[in-house]
C-alpha cells in the first residue's frame, strides 16, 4: 500500500520482501597455520614489515580526504553506486516543530535530508488521522501550500476510504487491531538543485496494511520512488508538491511473514528514526 500521486493510497497485491544476510560462520582463509621452529630474527622482519604495510595503508586512506563524501554538504563525488547516499558526517537537522525534523542545511545534502524525512512523514499512519494530519501539513509544505494540499488530503483520506483500511473516521484500527504504514528511505539523490529550490528522489520501501485477525487488509511490504519538490523558505526546506511512483523493487524472497501478532508489537516496540544524509 503506498500514496497516490494525488496524495491517497493505492491498494494491490504485494509480497513481502526482506534482504536475506550470508548465515553460517566465516573462516578467516588468511589465518596464519601454526609453525613451529622460526628464528628470532625472521619473526622480527615479519613484525616490521607488517607495521610499514599499516603505517602505508593508514597514509593512503588519509591522502585526499575530498575524494570521498564532502564534509560541507556540497556536491559529493564517491566512486561506486553508493556515493550518492554516502554519509558526510554533518548533523542533518537543528530541532524539530511538533516531533517533525526542522532547520535543514541550505545544501544538495541539506534538502536530500529534508526530502528523506518527509517521504517517512506522508506516508505513515499519523497522516491519515484528521487531527494529526492538520499538524503534519504546515509543518512539511510552504505557507503557499499547505492550504492546497490541508484540502487534497482530506479529500483523499476520506470517512468512506479510511472505511475500506478497517479504520474509522479517525483513522484508528479496530480493537484488537493494528494500523502500519512504516515507511524506511533506501536512499536519495538531488535531480535538480539550486539555493532556492530542489527536487529529490527518495527510494522507499516499508510495511503496510492492518495487523490482526479477521484483517482483510494483511500487513506487506512495498517498494516505490517519490519525488518531493523543495523550495527554501523562512530558514529551511519545505515541501511545494510530491509524486509517487512504483519501484524499483528487489526479487522477492522465500522468508516466511510474521504473525499478525508479531508485527503488531514491533509497531509498537520499535520507533521511527530522523533519517539524514
């Protein structure tokens, strides 16, 4: 279950899809055997040669620090598919306005941050509860917007559609029931970036549906991409529009799901993260 690109659900078929770690222990190949009879002197030229290795990786890795993530959140060039989520080091966010992430960085990485913890925003739980939701507008979109999209969403999260997820008109499950719709950034790139604007994508995945029995609307897992537009504003990166799209999504694997029990207490057991760059 993800967001529509007018700001409600779409409802398909999903299967779960977890990444599956190596299992097993791993031997170390490399492990010196064990010898006996080895002079003195041999055992000291080995000693030295492994510190002049160390001291001449530790001087390599140093040389060139910029080659990696920039410390000053500009534009980061790291080798590799990764680069562009690399972490810098820098500290995403400043405070936060009614338990939502505030005062990010006027960079590339500031608005990808911005960006991140936005897509986790609306496209969670809170945002289909009317009293939370009228919180959580003002505080993600610019002045100019938050009006337009107050409107949308509370169009889009109707009485009769929160019906059709087993909610009410709150947006709460039944008794005995639990709502989930945790959303995780895989990762994030800047299409387009300018000090006054920017557009980021935010590769997504997450846990959706209704936890517990009799539930017509199982818990599973998607994979989708949204674009949120940013613009600068009063001091900070709020949002002008977003869209969403399907995608790209791993094969997916044999692991068993969870019990409806299961997922229910890790809702509540595991908390959400403020997600930076």
């Amino acid at each position: 279950m993800s967001p529509g690109d007018d700001g409600g659900y779409e409802t398909d078929d999903r299967h779960l899809t977890r990444t599956r770690l190596p299992e097993g222990e791993i031997s170390d190949p490399y492990a010196p055997s064990r010898r006996g009879g080895v002079r003195p002197s041999r055992n000291l030229i080995m000693v030295v040669a492994v510190v002049v290795l160390l001291v001449a990786a530790i001087a390599f890795a140093n040389r060139g620090g910029g080659d990696g993530t920039s410390g000053d959140g500009g534009k980061e060039t790291a080798q590799g598919a990764g680069g562009a989520t690399a972490p810098s080091g820098v500290k995403p966010v400043e405070g936060k306005n009614g338990g939502i992430p505030s005062g990010f960085a006027r960079t590339e990485q500031g608005a990808q941050s911005a960006a991140a913890n936005f897509a986790t925003i609306l496209v969670s739980a809170d945002i289909l509860k009317p009293s939370r939701r009228h919180e959580i507008v003002p505080q993600v979109f610019t002045s100019e917007k938050a009006p337009e999209f107050q409107t949308k969403l509370d169009g889009a999260y109707s009485k009769d559609f929160l019906s059709k997820l087993g909610l009410n008109e709150n947006g709460e499950a039944g008794k005995g029931k639990t709502y989930v719709s945790r959303t995780v950034p895989v990762g994030a790139k800047a299409t387009e970036y300018s000090d006054t604007s920017a557009s980021v994508d935010v590769w997504c995945t997450g846990a959706f549906g209704t936890a517990g029995v009799g539930s017509t609307t199982p818990v599973a897992n998607d994979w989708f991409t949204m674009t949120i537009k940013l613009r600068w504003t009063n001091g900070d990166w709020k949002a002008e529009g977003f869209s969403q799209k399907n995608g790209p999504a791993p094969v997916n694997s044999d692991r068993a799901a969870s019990s409806a029990e299961d997922i229910s207490k890790a809702v509540e057991q595991y908390g959400g993260f403020t997600y930076a760059r």
